[in-house]
C-alpha cells in the first residue's frame, strides 16, 4: 500500500475495498473524489467497493490478504462480456453471493474492532 494512501486512511478520508471484475485488481483506497458519487465502473458493476473504517497500513493489509480468496472466486463466478454490447452490465453466476457477502462481512468488521487503529 502506497505511504500517501495509508496517511489518508488514518486521516479519516472516505475508504473503500475496490475490486475491479474486469482486471482483477483489489485494493484499498482512500478518495474524497468519489465519496458521495460513485464512478460509472461502480454504476454498471465492473467495479465493486465496500466502505471500511480508517486503517492503518498493516491492518489494511491484512484486511486485503483475508478478503483476496473470496474475491478471487468472485471473479472466477463472474461475466462481463455479454453477447448484447448496447447494454453493459455483469452477469453473476452461481456462487456469487456467497462471495459477496464474505468480503462484506470482513469490510464491515473493521468499524467494530477495537484494535482496527493498533499495530502488531
């Protein structure tokens, strides 16, 4: 995790878990910009993203290592490419949800733990 993003994270900036369906790419982001408004890759369901509380580096980390097997099979349940190209979207598969609750469970987790804000 870049230095800059860990600084916003404790900052109290808007944070997300971001998980691109197209290129795979998870990471955790901090961003005043799409705070209120999500950006159309979230409106069509290309991307995904839960909000989590301010964390410092390692425990976003962390946070990510737990969530990437979940998110993995996400993907792996997950299309993109639909036959009718006038109408992008994604289609989720058998599986999906599963999945999706997981990582909001784990995203969700981070506002009630209390060493969310302690280093190991």
């Amino acid at each position: 995790m870049k230095e800059e993003t860990a600084e916003k994270l404790l900052e109290g900036a808007a944070c997300y878990v971001w998980l691109n369906l197209v290129t795979g790419e998870l990471a955790v982001r901090s961003t005043d910009e799409f705070a209120d408004n999500p950006p159309w890759l979230v409106a069509v369901c290309w991307t995904l993203r839960w909000p989590v509380a301010p964390l410092p580096a390692d425990r976003a980390n962390k946070l990510m290592d737990d969530i990437a097997p979940h998110a993995q099979h996400l993907i792996n349940a997950t299309s993109t490419e639909l036959p009718d190209q006038e109408r992008p979207g994604t289609v989720l598969y058998y599986g999906a949800g599963p999945a999706l609750d997981a990582i909001q469970r784990r995203c969700a987790a981070t506002w009630t733990d209390p060493d969310r804000l302690h280093t190991d």
